[in-house]
C-alpha cells in the first residue's frame, strides 16, 4: 500500500464515517486501500465494505477478505451496484478519495505526468475502449481546449495555450507528454513551468475522465445509497472538486454538513506526503428529508 499510494487524511475521514462494527460502507476510490484497510479495522465479522475503482491496477489491492465486495467500475454508478450487491435498504457510509494516486502520477506510460516521456494516454481505466488524452488533442476544436484549460485548470492564458496546442498539431500530431510540453513551451515561464503543466495536465485529465460529471452522479448516488443519518466523508483536491461537493451538500436539501469548514492536513502530514497539501475533507450526514 505504502508503495502504490499513501492514504491522505486517513484517521480523519474514516473517523468521520463513525463505523459501527455490524455496519455497510463504501468506498468509492479503493486505490492503493489504505482508506479500505482502515475502514475493515473498525468492522465486526458481520460488518460489509464496498470497494470501487475503474482502474484495474487499484482494484488489484482490494484485500482478499469475505466482508469485501469488489466492484471494478466508474463510481458515479454507486447507487446501481449498492442495490446490485444486495443493499436496497441503504447503507450506512460512503468515503471517497478523489485524488489520482501516487501509483497513476509515477507510472510514466500511464501519461498522466509531465515529468516522463510517455503516450498520453491518462485514462483513469486504461484496460477500455474510451478515449484517451492523445485522442482529445488530436480532434478537439480551440473553443474547447481553451473552455477546458479555463474551467478545469484555471489556467492563466487559457487561449494562448489552446492555440499553440493547434499550431503544433497542425505541423506534427501530439502524441506523447514531451509533444505537448513542447507545444505550451512558449507559455512556460522558467519560475512557474511546473506550476503551469501541472494546470494544463489537470485540465486534460479531468476532460479524458469525465470527472466533474462523475463526482456529480457520484454525488446523487451517495444521497439515494445512504441510510438516513448516513454519513458521507469526500476528500478532493482542486478547487472545482470541493466547489462542487460543498455546493451539493449545502443546496441538495438531503444533506447536513458535519463539518462546516474542511478539515485540513497538519504540517507533519504535509511534510510526510507533500501531495497532501491540497487535500480537503468535507463530511455529511443524510438527514432523510429526500423522502
């Protein structure tokens, strides 16, 4: 586990799930299963946990334990498989880690880091058909590109990089993450290259993943999978993510925060595992008022 991924604000958000030994949980983002293990800590022998995760390599760290049920898929589906696996009365907790694990960032031919020569591929499930991020380059008008570096990597100069991505294209294909840092390059400015690839990526990600419109399913998921006094607990990363989930909690009339401000990582956290720094936990009670 420690190697694939390390657990961001684990205590935290699994204390925020209040489990009772004889209880049904979720979690939605298995990962690396640090958040899992500690989850199944806490269950009795007739206590269940449900793992989900669209990437085949995470879902080869589900514990081999008869309390887990292991579904490989995208979990904006969560509300299918919670009455699929035979749970229609509810369940009584759900935790999501939203973030792209240590694992997919470090494993270079998966394309999602700047830091490796590599395809850009970075689906989240690279065993599909789906598209992947060299497909997106390739097709996706200027409107496009620039609405997605706007939106989803808060880019500074959003239009110019979307129109150095399509002068480029124009002379060569982008196929691989030196392809497309050699297209922004011009944008690049020596004290914030980093910064900014890492915007330009995000964006791409976000796009080849359909993640904002997964999290929101997820999220209307959660609220019909939920028992009433169900507690959800979603760590995110990005700003987008947790504008989304404090929205929905606030406004959807199912929820109550727990919480009413995040819960943030300490310094000694963020000093273990600086990918931390980012990471937000927002925790909700289902209160029943869906009817």
């Amino acid at each position: 586990m420690s190697e694939y991924h390390v657990p961001v604000l684990l205590l935290q958000s699994v204390d925020a799930l209040d489990v009772r030994p004889d209880g049904v949980y979720a979690d939605a983002t298995l990962g690396g299963g640090g958040h899992t293990r500690e989850i199944l800590s806490r269950l009795g022998p007739s206590g269940r946990l449900i793992v989900f995760d669209r990437d085949a390599d995470a879902i080869a760290n589900a514990p081999a334990d008869p309390r887990v049920i292991t579904v490989h898929h995208n979990f904006r589906h969560i509300h299918h498989f919670v009455h699929y696996c035979g749970f229609p009365e509810g369940i009584d907790g759900i935790l999501a880690d939203l973030g792209v694990s240590s694992h997919q960032f470090d494993t270079g031919e998966r394309g999602f880091s700047f830091r490796f020569d590599a395809p850009l591929d970075m689906r989240m499930d690279a065993s599909g058909n789906a598209r992947n991020a060299r497909d997106y380059l390739a097709s996706a008008s200027e409107e496009s590109l620039e609405k997605i570096f706007r939106d989803y990597g808060e880019l500074e100069q959003p239009r110019r990089a979307a129109s150095l991505i399509v002068r480029y294209r124009n002379a060569k294909p982008i196929e691989t993450t030196t392809d497309l840092n050699e297209a922004v390059g011009s944008i690049l400015k020596p004290a914030f290259e980093h910064k900014t690839l890492a915007k330009i990526y995000q964006a791409l990600r976000i796009e080849v993943n359909s993640e904002m419109a997964s999290l929101e399913d997820f999220l209307k998921g959660a609220a019909a999978s939920l028992k009433e006094g169900g507690r959800l607990s979603v760590i995110t990363y990005h700003s987008l993510e947790d504008r989304l989930v404090k929205n929905f909690v606030r406004s959807g009339g199912v929820f109550k925060a727990v919480n009413k401000k995040p819960i943030l990582p300490d310094e000694a956290e963020i000093g273990q595992n600086t990918r931390a720094r980012s990471a937000k936990l927002r925790v909700a009670q289902k209160t029943g008022l869906d009817g």
